[in-house]
C-alpha cells in the first residue's frame, strides 16, 4: 500500500470516527452552526494535515488538542476573550482514563 493510502486509511479509522464527538464539545463553545461547520473543518483539516500521523493512535484527544489550539488563535486573534470561553477551554482538555493512557 502506498504512503497517500495509508495516511487515508489512519484519517478514516482514528480521525473521522471521532468527528461526532468533536463535534459534541465544540457545539458547547460556538455561537452557530456555521461557525461549529468551520471549527469541526478546520481541526481535521489541520489533523490531516500531520506530518508524523502514524504515531497518533488516540484519535480523540489529538482533536481535542487541535480543537483547543485552534480556540486559543481565534480568542488571541480577537484579542477580547471572554470568560465563558476560558471556561470552555477546559472542556476541551482530553480525559485520560488508564487505558488511553497505555494505548496513547
């Protein structure tokens, strides 16, 4: 198999199964459906993007992350953060149980 197909397949199988929930934490955070379309655009486009994608294997917290960075330009761009998107900051921190933990 070649490297484009391989780097399709690992988009399909870590990245793109985890679109809902990625899309579950940033409803919390935007104002709109279009806005949330661009947020939820943006993090996996930056995900394939990668260049070191073979070593991610927890798909979920490595969009939390992308989404979290992503937040942060925004407010830094607007330079007027409000509170409650601080707040929200938090809930895109991942949750690391055990097992994720070892899988990671």
């Amino acid at each position: 198999m070649n490297h484009a197909q391989s780097k399709l397949d690992w988009f399909q199988v870590v990245i793109l199964t985890q679109q809902a929930a990625l899309r579950a934490r940033l409803r919390r955070i935007t104002s709109s459906e279009a806005e949330l379309d661009d947020l939820c655009s943006e993090v996996l486009t930056r995900a394939y993007a990668t260049e070191d994608w073979g070593r991610i294997t927890a798909g979920r917290a490595y969009l939390y992350s992308i989404a979290r960075n992503l937040v942060i330009d925004i407010a830094r761009r607007g330079k007027v953060v409000a509170f409650e998107t601080m707040a929200d900051l938090e809930s895109l921190q991942p949750v690391y149980d055990g097992e994720t933990q070892l899988l990671a």
